[in-house]
C-alpha cells in the first residue's frame, strides 16, 4: 500500500526539535508559535470531539484546527470564509491584477526590518496606483482596489510582492460619472514602475533617517549612512518590476482566482512529495519552463528555515483595501459605483443575509462532499456524541487578515 504523501506538519514535527535545538535562543517567539501551532493542528493536543451515526453507529473522531494563518491545513476553510464576505464587493466591470516587486537590495533589508519595510511597500504601491489613476493623462478617475502580500518565490526563497486587484474604472472628480479604462488596459506599467521606485526609496530613505530600521549579521554594516545609499544605488537605477496580468474575464472569475492568492502560505502540502532520510522533497515551478514542474530536494532543516522567512509581525494586516473598497466608506461607495454603472450588484452582506453556519457548510461548499451525511451507511447523519479535552493548551493564533 503506498504511504500517505507527507505534509509541512509532518516535517515540522520530525525535525522541529532539531531546528530549535540549531537555532537556539535566536529564534523568534513568533516562530516558535508557528511551529507549535502547525505541529499541534488537527491533533489530539488541540482537542476535538467524536461524532456518531444515529443509524449505524459508526464513530470517527475530528480534532481541532490550530487557526494560525502561516498554517496549510487550515487555509481552505478560511478562504471559503473570506470569499462568503467579498461577495458584496463585487462590480459589474472588467478587473485586472496589477504585481509589484521590489528587487533583491530591498528584500535584503525587509528580511529584518519587515513591519517596517512591508508598510512601506502597502503605502507607496496605493499612493502609486491612486496617483496614476487619478491623472487625467492616464484615467482621471479615483479607484479602489485591495492588495495582498506575498513574500515568497516557489522555492521558498525571500521575494516580497503586492498582488492588487483593482476594478476596470473609477468615479470621475465630481462623482457624477463612472469612467471605465480602456478594454483590456489598465495603466501604463513603466509609468506605475518609475513612480513606484521613487515613492518607495524616498519613504525607506526617511525610516533609516528615522532611525526605524535595525541591523544584524551581514548587514551591520548597513547602520552606517553611506553604506546604506551605496547598497541602494543599484535599486535607484534599475527598472523595478511592476506588471499587469491578463484581466479576468468577469467579476464571477476574480473571487475564486484571488481567493487562491489571499490565503496561500508559503508552500501547500499538496507540493509536498517526500520526506526520507532528513531531506524534503518538493514541486515547484520555475518561471523559465512553467510547463514542467519540478522537484527539489531541501535538508528538513534548511526547509523549516525557509518556511519561517515567511512569518509575518504579529498582528500585521496582509490583506489590506484602498480607495473606494477603504472600509469607511466602502458601502457608499460601492453603491455610487453600481448605480453609475446601471447595476444592482450583490446585496450587501448583513446580519440577516443566510451564511454558511460552520466549518461542515463551507466543506460541503468547496468539496461537494457531505460531512453530516455517514460516510458508511450514507444513510444516516453524524451527531457529536462526545467532545475530547485538550491535551495541552492551545497556542494563540493570529489574526487571518
């Protein structure tokens, strides 16, 4: 019988110690949660309960979700979730997916400094795209749109990038008018890439000023002014890289496509292809062949390691709304935008509106398989019958923003 394809769980819990151990006091609480919480997820150690078929009496046992949002078992559910909540949102006009990255010089510095340098990527990407779309050369209109960030590339290694989805248009000055791009263009990507380049260094110029980033190891050396702009200059004269990807072909396609971006970890344990002999063994895709995956080989180790780049600052907001999807005014605005554009849209979400009750609803919904339904006699339905005790307590997760 072939063996269970293995998980990150899996590694984290046959090498965790051993890269604890490695690591030592140097490693950080908020990896040290991480790793406890995906270790700890869907095991007895969370508790769960044990449900029984009120026909045939079959039993099975359900084990808590640890809920953190670094973890890849929990984040199929909580994309379903986070869906159920932006159906709303939804306009009747084309949508595009606008990517900005900043290049390796810059990765260097957000790898240590990453509350810091992550806001300020958030920050001048919204200025960069308001200001753009606001110029009458360009579209004249103010926008709105949300962007999600991800700071990783398929080999686990640091790349941090903003994902923005933004509507094909936006309100003209005086809100009288809706104003649509033109079809199949959004806004000139090297004008968005030059402005974005220097928003972005003259704000990270003023947070070293400030004296709001930190150094260690190899970029000590950084804490002095002139090392600092001389590691910078090459970013300064580079085109940095912002691209616009093919537009959606309907509002209907942009929820279950972002959905997949909003809550991807670092790598699913569906990329996962072995684990033996202290080596992990993983699908990836390399942009130069995207037809052929690949597999790579990594020490569980240095694996861990590379997961754990990609922890985020506690409390630190991932997915993140600008313009007209800003939460002020969200509501009001959507609905100027759907009677300028001649459509109803999606009822607002509120307190009465019918939701998925639990986690057995938003399964049904993502796998059409029943989970109240017996799975033996598949006649009658599951009811809990006895809940199981933690077996230690629960590590606190983060929020899934």
């Amino acid at each position: 019988m072939d063996r269970p394809t293995p998980t990150v769980a899996d590694v984290f819990r046959q090498y965790g110690d051993t890269y604890r151990a490695h690591a030592g006091p140097s490693l950080p609480g908020a990896h040290r949660r991480v790793m406890t919480a995906i270790t700890a997820c869907r095991t007895a150690a969370l508790g769960g309960h044990v449900e029984q078929c009120d026909d045939c009496r079959y039993r099975r046992v359900w084990y808590n979700s640890c809920r953190n949002r670094h973890c890849p078992t929990c984040q199929s559910l909580a994309r379903a979730a986070w869906i159920d909540a932006r159906i709303a949102d939804l306009l009747d006009t084309e949508y595009f997916h606008v990517v900005f990255t900043v290049p390796q010089a810059v990765a260097e510095i957000a790898l240590q400094n990453k509350a810091v340098v992550y806001g300020i990527l958030f920050r001048t990407t919204a200025e960069t795209l308001r200001t753009i779309a606001a110029d009458p050369k360009h579209l004249g209109a103010a926008i709105g749109f949300f962007a999600v960030l991800h700071t990783w590339g398929q080999t686990l290694v640091h790349h941090p990038h903003l994902h923005c989805v933004v509507p094909g248009g936006g309100l003209s000055p005086d809100g009288t008018r809706w104003i649509a791009c033109r079809p199949g263009f959004f806004l000139p990507v090297r004008v968005l890439s030059r402005l974005f380049r220097r928003l972005f260094l003259t704000a990270l110029q003023d947070a070293f000023d400030a004296g709001q980033l930190r150094w260690a190891g190899a970029l000590q050396a950084l804490a002095d002014p002139h090392r600092f702009a001389d590691h910078l200059q090459p970013a300064r004269r580079t085109e940095w890289v912002v691209y616009a990807k093919r537009p959606f072909a309907g509002p209907a396609q942009v929820l279950d496509y972002v959905g997949r971006y909003t809550h991807r970890v670092a790598i699913a344990n569906q990329r996962v292809v072995d684990l033996d002999d202290g080596h992990v063994r993983f699908r990836y895709t390399d942009s130069r062949a995207p037809a052929a995956p690949k597999t790579m080989a990594l020490d569980a180790t240095e694996f861990i390691r590379r997961f754990l780049l990609h922890v985020l600052p506690p409390g630190f907001h991932r997915i993140r709304y600008y313009g007209l999807l800003g939460h002020r005014h969200r509501v009001e605005h959507l609905a100027q935008c759907r009677a300028l554009l001649g459509t109803t849209g999606a009822p607002p979400i509120t307190d009465e509106t019918p939701r998925p009750l639990d986690y057995r609803d938003r399964y049904e919904t993502l796998t059409g398989r029943s989970l109240r339904v017996c799975p033996r006699c598949h006649g009658g339905h599951m009811r809990v019958v006895e809940s199981r005790v933690a077996t230690r307590p629960a590590a606190a997760h983060l929020d899934t923003s």
